[in-house]
C-alpha cells in the first residue's frame, strides 16, 4: 500500500494550531509559546513530517543554490572546475545547478528570466557570450554573479582572472628555448577576453625575439575539431612552420591528430604546446605540453565569493587574479 505523505496541515491539524503557526515554527519566524512548539515538534516526529526545503527557500527569498553556467561541457576543462565548485558550495551548505547554455540561448531576452524562475541565490558565468543588454541586465538585478574563464574581465571585483598573457610569454619563450625557429599560433574566437590576452603574449614575444617577421596567427574556436582543421590549413600555408602555441588543450590534442595524418613527427617536425591543463593532456600520444591553469582553485575562488555576495559578509570585493604555471612534456620536448 502506499504510503501518504504527511503535510503541514495535517501537523497543524494534529497540534491543533493554525497552518501559520506550523510555518512560524519551521521558519524560526514569530513568537511561539514553548508549549505549542512542543507539540509541533511531537506531531512531526509521529507523522514523519519533513518541511519541503524549496518552499521553506522561497519564504526565506534564499533558497541555498548556486548556478553554474558554461559553454560546452564535452570540453574536460569544464567537470573539472565543476568538481571544485560542487565540493566547496556542499561544504557552505549550497546545492549547485549546472547549466550548458548554448551562443543562442545566452542572446535571448529571456534568459534572465529563466534564470530567476530557477529561484537560485546567485550565478557563476564561465560562458563570454552574453550580449551587452544582458550583462547589463544582470548587473542590475539583484541576483550576484561572479565571472570566470571565458567571461571574466579584469575591470570587475566580481571577476577570478587568470595571467593568460603570462601564459603566452611562457609557452612561446619555452617553444624557441626548444629551437623553434618559426612558430605559429592557432587562438580562440577572438571576441574572447582571454583569446585576447594570449595573442597578445604570443605578438609581445615574436616581436622580440623575431623582430620584423611575419606573424602566424589562425584562429580556431576551442574545440577539437577546429585544432585539427586549423593545423591542416597552417601546415599547408606554412610549412616551414616548426613549433604551434595553441589557445587551449584541445585544440592542441586536435593538431596532434592533423600532424600524424600529416605525417609530421612531434616533436621532431612540429613541437606543439597548450593551455589549461586538462588530465586528459597526460593521455595522449605524445604527452602534450601545455600552460597549466589552476582550475580547481579557480573553482573554489569563484564560489567563496559568489557566497560572499549573496550573504553579504561585508567584505571588500578585491580582484583576484591567479597564475600559470609552464608544464614541459614530450610534445615540445626535443
């Protein structure tokens, strides 16, 4: 037989008090007398009553839950920042919503709205493809975000940065330090802030040590497939080309791939270098080099302040900016 599921009428019934009274009690809201708090809790515990923790949010205005939103989940970079903001919101009493939100659905006007139909106490943006009648509706809104990776800008206290021009300056300086002698670079969109700062790094670096020479720039859009469709466009444009500086790691696992069809050795023809530091860098063949990003301190960052804002600790918002490291492995190894 199936069993019924107690409500908060029939605890009210049961108490004999009023349905407000049972929703004051489960609140912490409002005077009660501790004999009728007693009975309360003595009906609930015989009926099995358990208070629905959505509603109990709504009454609060907060409901404990944050939203992860980010552009492309098949990317391995993104579970693993997933894995740390999960961990840390659990460990501040906060469930997370995650949300793969595609270029048109971010555009739309009722995206915002979604969002607060969702009744989520505040968002993190990995995704960049806001349009400006967005951002500036969220930054209206009484709803916190905090941006990161794609979406972060350096101007914004809400905002985890990362050193990508940094990141730039020691993947090229480490490809000529191997003896490459003519380097290419294959970035991301280039409306994206840290496509940007990498082109940029990679420009700052050829321009010193190559001063005068033609600079090798295709731009690719951060999935695999554009890494291995912009390096068999590159090597066939230019192939005097021996060391690439990719944008992010799986475009560079994808010029792996183009260049063993290509029947180029790497490192010996192409020495070849990423960015992020995904796991799954160390699992290709050979071992990809990369620009190793701290995702999982990104993770934990961006949820501690995002918390911080919605419980409006009264904290001074700094800008945090975190660093690269350079990891040297077979692909750029010669």
């Amino acid at each position: 037989m199936k069993r019924t599921i107690a409500t908060i009428r029939d605890v009210a019934r049961e108490a004999g008090v009023s349905v407000a009274t049972v929703s004051r009690y489960i609140n912490s809201n409002g005077y009660i007398s501790d004999r009728t708090v007693k009975k309360i809790r003595e009906v609930m515990e015989e009926l099995d009553y358990k208070p629905n923790e959505i509603a109990r949010g709504l009454a609060r205005k907060k409901t404990n839950t944050i939203a992860l939103i980010i552009p492309d989940i098949t990317n391995p970079f993104f579970p693993e920042l997933v894995v740390a903001i999960e961990k840390m919101a659990k460990e501040k009493g906060y469930s997370l919503i995650l949300i793969n939100a595609d270029e048109e659905s971010l555009q739309s006007g009722l995206f915002l709205r979604s969002l607060e139909s969702r009744y989520i106490d505040g968002v993190i943006l990995a995704s960049f493809q806001f349009d400006q009648d967005i951002l500036k509706e969220l930054d209206g809104s009484k709803l916190p975000f905090v941006r990161i990776d794609r979406a972060a800008d350096e101007d914004s206290p809400n905002s985890i940065g990362l050193d990508n021009y940094k990141g730039a300056e020691l993947a090229v300086e480490h490809l000529i330090e191997s003896g490459c002698k003519t380097i290419a670079h294959i970035s991301g969109p280039r409306t994206f802030p840290p496509s940007i700062d990498r082109q940029r790094g990679f420009q700052a670096v050829m321009e010193k040590k190559f001063p005068g020479s033609e600079l090798i720039v295709f731009e690719g859009d951060f999935t695999l497939e554009s890494g291995k469709k912009m390096t068999e466009v590159l090597m066939d444009e230019h192939q005097d080309v021996d060391g690439i500086f990719l944008a992010n790691d799986m475009m560079a696992i994808g010029a792996l791939k183009a260049l063993k069809q290509l029947g180029k050795s790497v490192p010996d023809d192409v020495a070849i270098i990423g960015f992020d530091g995904i796991k799954i860098g160390e699992m290709v063949e050979p071992e990809l080099s990369t620009i190793e990003q701290p995702i999982y301190q990104i993770g934990i960052a961006a949820t501690n302040r995002l918390i911080d804002m919605i419980e409006n600790t009264g904290e001074t918002l700094e800008q945090i900016k975190l660093n690269v490291r350079l990891v040297v492995r077979e692909s750029s190894m010669r």
